[in-house]
C-alpha cells in the first residue's frame, strides 16, 4: 500500500514548508515538492496542516479506579484517540501492593492485548518497591520495552510510596537507565484535609478542591525533585497545574538539573470556579484539581519559556452514575475526567488560534517531546523520512463545536459540552493507512500495535 499526500502544510518541531510526503508501506519514503509517485491513493491537502500523530502520554484505560472502572476500555479510548488525531497513547500498569510488577504487566495485556485501535505503551507504575520489584526493573526495560516508572506521592494506602522507596527505585532505575515520573501531591497533607473537611460536614465537590491546595503540590514537587537531583535520575512530573510547582522546577534548573514537565489540557483552559456548581462540578474532580487563572498563565508561559515539554490529557472518564457516587461525600467522586479526544483541537484553538502558543511549540508539546522523553523518536513524534507515517491532516478554518452527542469517548458526558473549537482533524494516518477519514473510521479493532521504547533522552 502506497499513499501520496499532496501540498500540505508540513509542521515539525522545528520547520514549516509546504510539500508532497510519499508514504509506502508503514512509513515515510519521501518528502518534496511535485514528488512523482506511482501512489495507490492520492489525497490532496492544499490549504492543510500535516502534523506528526498526537501522542498522549497520560491515559488511564480500563483502569480499576476507587471501586468502579475507568468508562474507556482499549478499543473505545484509542478509537477516540484517533479521531482526536492522537495515534500513540501511554497508558499506566498499576502494580498491586504485594504483588509483583510482572503479575501487572500480565492483568493489563489481557486487557489491552488485540483491542487497540491506536498505537500504546505502557509506564510502570510501582506502588510497593521492596528487594523482589527491585529486581525486575531490568527485565522490563531490557526485555519489555517498558522504560518508565510512574510513582504516587498521594493516595495513600492504595498507590503511594513513601520517600525511602522513592529513593530506592530511583537509585535502581537510574542504574538501568530509566526515567522515574510522578504524581508530585503531599498525599499526608490530602488526607488531612480530605478528612477535617468530612468530619465537618463538607461533602459537595468543591472541598475535592479545598483539600488539595497549592501548596500541597508545590511541596511535593519540590520534594520529589530534590530526590531526583539527590539520585542524579532522569525525572518527570505528570499533570502539574500550578504556579507553586512549576516554580519548583525553575529553581531547580538554577542548579543546571533538567527536570521534564507535563501540564494537561484541562489546566491550561479550565479554572476552579467550575466546582462552584453544586454537584456538577462533579464533572472536573480530578486530582490535582483545576486550579486558578495565574495559574493557567504560568503554564502557558512555561511552555514557551522551555519549562513544560508536554501536554497531556490524564484521561480518566466516568460515567456520570459513577461520579455520583461520591454525592454526599466529595472523596467518594472518582477521579478524573475524559479528554483524550479532544487534546488536540483544544490545544490548536486556544493556544495556537489564540496566538498563545507557536505551531511548531504546538507540534514539540503534543508529539516531538513526548517521542523524545519516552524513548520512541525518531519512529513517532515527527514528520520525516523513514518515521512512522501517523500523520494528522488538520483543516485550521473549520469550525465545530465538542458535545457529548458527537464524541466518541465512552462518557455519557463531555467536560468541554458546547464549547466551539476553530480547527478541526480531517484525516488520521497510523503507520501508512487511512485510519480515519471525515469522521469515519477505516481501520479495525487491533491494528493498534505495542510500541516497545527505548531509553528516555536525558536532553530535548
Ligand atoms: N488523577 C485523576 O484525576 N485520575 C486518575 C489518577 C490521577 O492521578
Ligand atoms: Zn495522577
Ligand atoms: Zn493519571
């Protein structure tokens, strides 16, 4: 199968001209201008961005979460994915406490195994580091292809390790050459609050809020970082939200430490005033939560001053009979919220229509650096020759508006109902094939294939 794809607007990291990209097989052959091929398929994009396909490096699929589910299961999020123009997700492995890493791995393939539509990967999350999980950090690197490591600084009880352990699996990751990531929150700090508030009668989900203060995340930034530098390991921060925290990091690069950060869309563009709606603000409780508008400026300039490398989603839908569990006690909401399809167009609309953000900061923030920090580039995260050919072929001046009526999430609702967006995806490309063509989907379920990484690139 050969596809050529003509006169479209090509936009990388760090380049932007129009030409003609001749795909064969699973990936580019060539790129130029009035490239002569004998194509099986010709589309022709004038007037049209290709970007490299999305990558979301943050979803939750299929995921048992505070006693229910997340509402995606493999096939219905990364059929969403695609339509959002997103063509690689990573999802998280959540070790059980007591158990082994591998009996994680083991649970999640056979869920996710033959069912995906978009390409995936896994980060391993270790949630009881001892002598036995120690050990297997090779194997998974080495054999598994799974390079990264997810920690929880809060949910006590369930997911968080406490600083001992941390150091211990840094220690042990950097050794293997590995990267260690974390949910950066004072879980100590949370707890309190979750339950001063309780006791007190606060229940409505704005005390979801309440509880988990600036503070408590800058603190733990700040902590985990400081361990980074202490273990001289690569580190990430996943969703971080706010001013406090980010301000962690850019003292941290006063002693020449890199540290990756990721925000996710809903903290650029939504803020906290959301959970003054009495139970619908249900809808946002996600944790960290939504937080305040200088915070959504700080962010917006910590991807421009170089401090924020990617913007993910941390997609974890419920169905709104799920969220209502928790309707006479906030700590009983189930976490999260559902937007992997929607990453990209938000992101096109309000950063890049509304001048905040570059195209090609646009394409470093939901592709490059993603593939560069996880260990995929250059197979994903660019438009070049010899890369996969997921390509996303985005109509900047079409118009439409997000709706739980037309997305295809598997959440009876959207977070960002009725909301315009300026630009839309048209066509998605995963490895050579049509994927999805005006709002069609013309692949079938398994396509989507495993994506073993490689080591994270210390520098982007
Ligand atoms: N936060 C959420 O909101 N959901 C899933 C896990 C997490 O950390
Ligand atoms: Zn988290
Ligand atoms: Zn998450």
């Amino acid at each position: 199968m050969s596809v050529l794809i003509k006169n479209g607007r090509v936009i990388t990291a760090s380049e932007d001209y129009i030409a003609d990209i001749f795909v064969e097989g699973e990936k580019i052959s060539a790129i130029g201008r009035n490239l002569k091929a004998n194509a099986d398929e010709t589309i022709d994009v004038s007037g049209k961005f290709v970007f490299p396909g999305g990558i979301d490096p943050h979803v939750h699929l299929d995921m048992p979460f505070m006693g229910t589910f997340s509402s995606d299961n493999y096939e219905t999020g990364t059929l969403a994915a695609l339509y959002g123009g997103t063509t690689t997700v990573i999802d998280f492995i959540l070790q059980t406490q007591g158990k082994s890493l591998y009996s994680a791995l083991d649970e999640w393939r056979s869920r996710s195994d033959g069912n995906c539509y978009s390409d995936y990967s896994f980060h391993m999350a270790v949630t009881d580091f001892n002598d036995e999980t120690k050990k297997e950090i090779k194997d998974l690197i080495y054999k598994e292809g799974i390079t990264s490591f997810k920690t929880f600084m809060a949910y006590k009880g369930a997911l968080m390790i406490d600083d001992r352990q941390m150091i211990g699996l840094m220690n042990e990751v950097r050794d293997m050459g590995g990267l260690v990531t974390v949910h950066a929150t004072n879980g100590d700090m949370i707890d309190y609050l979750t339950a001063k508030h309780r006791s007190e009668g606060k229940l409505s989900p704005l005390y979801h809020y309440l509880s988990q203060p600036e503070i408590s995340e800058s603190e733990a930034a700040g902590r985990f970082v400081d361990m980074a530098y202490h273990t001289d390991v690569p580190c990430y921060i996943v969703h971080l939200t706010c001013e406090g925290a980010l301000n962690q990091v850019r003292d941290a690069t006063r002693r020449n430490q890199k540290v990756f950060v990721e925000t996710c869309i809903q903290y650029l563009i939504l803020d906290a005033s959301l959970y003054e709606k009495d139970f619908e603000g249900a809808k946002w409780v996600m944790s960290p939560p939504l937080r305040e508008k200088k915070d959504q400026a700080t962010l917006w300039a910590g991807i421009n001053q170089g401090l924020v490398q990617v913007v993910g989603t941390d997609h974890c839908p419920f169905e709104w009979k799920k969220k209502l569990m928790g309707e006479k006690d906030f700590s009983k909401i189930p976490n999260g919220h559902p937007a992997i399809e929607n990453r990209m167009e938000l992101l096109f609309s309000e950063g890049v229509d509304k001048g905040k953000i570059s195209l090609n900061s646009y394409v470093e923030v939901t592709s490059t650096n993603s593939a560069k920090i996880f260990g995929m580039f250059p197979q994903k995260g660019t438009v070049g020759i010899g890369s996969d050919a997921d390509l996303v072929i985005f109509d900047p001046k079409k118009k439409h508006t997000l709706s739980a009526r037309s997305h295809h999430m598997n959440v009876d609702y959207s977070a960002y109902e009725g909301r315009e967006v300026n630009g839309k995806v048209e066509t998605v490309l995963m490895r050579g094939n049509v994927a999805v063509h005006e709002n069609k989907v013309k692949i079938g379920k398994g396509y989507g294939k495993f994506i073993k990484r490689g080591k994270a690139s210390k520098i982007i």
